[in-house]
C-alpha cells in the first residue's frame, strides 16, 4: 500500500456515472485510493485480490444484488470485518435498512447523496480504522 495512500476505498455500482461522481468526490476531500468496481462480481474478485478498508455498495445492481455482494463479503474470513455502507435510491424502506445492518452493513446511504454527509462519514470510518490499526501495532510490539 501507498504510504500517501494510507486507506483503500471500494465503490461498487453498475452504473458507470455513479463511479465517475463518487471518485471524484472522495479524491476531492479524502486522501485514499480508490478502487472502482462496476458490478458484484467484480467487487468480490477485488477482495480476493487486493485488502481494501472501507466498502461503498450500491445496492440495485444487475445480476447480483448489493445484499447478496455483502452477504459475501460477510462470509469470507478475510474481508468479513471491512465496512460497508450501502448506497440506494430505491431501497430506503426501514425493512430493506433492517436487512442491510441484519446482513452486516455500518451504514446506509440514501440518493441523491449528500455529499458532505458522506464525506463525513467517510471519515468517521477511516479515523476509525486509523484507531484500530493503532491498537494492532500497539498489541503487537506488547507482544514482541
């Protein structure tokens, strides 16, 4: 990993505008890579391949759902702890919002985004890791 790149930022959505404008955005205000991913699958080979920190998911997407990519994710030992917040337009009923934190998710996004709510809570995410990744190199030279 980049050392000026301290965090990996995964956007998963099918719709190729929505990447351009969520890019642009983070790369605006959040000093992170991002990585694009334009379906599911594509998410999942991803994760197999590279470790990412945070998950932005859309979750109307074509084959595979936004719930199923998280279910996913949920399951595998290696990514099951990264966060992930759902981005929709279309699911904002609190039974679909049920689902999604039932599934795994931190947060949940509604579009037309806000940009400076989820800039914001970005953040919160990443000062989050930062604070964990911490504790870990702290528990690790205890250890040493």
């Amino acid at each position: 990993m980049d050392a000026d790149m301290p965090y990996r930022i995964l956007i998963v959505d099918d719709n190729p505008n929505n990447l351009v404008t969520l890019k642009l955005l983070i790369n605006e205000y959040i000093n992170a890579e991002v990585i694009e991913a334009h379906s599911g699958e594509r998410a999942l080979k991803i994760l197999c391949e590279q470790s990412v920190d945070l998950i932005l998911l859309d979750i109307q997407m074509g084959k595979m759902d936004g719930f199923e990519v998280a279910s996913y994710i949920k399951k595998n030992n290696k990514t099951k702890d990264i966060p992930i917040v759902f981005l929709t337009a279309a699911y904002i009923s609190e039974e679909f919002k049920k689902r999604g934190f039932e599934i795994g998710a931190v947060d949940y996004i509604t579009k037309p985004i806000d940009e400076y709510q989820l800039i914001n809570r970005i953040n919160v995410y990443l000062k989050l890791i930062e604070k964990e990744r911490n504790l870990n190199i702290l528990l690790e030279n205890k250890i040493k």
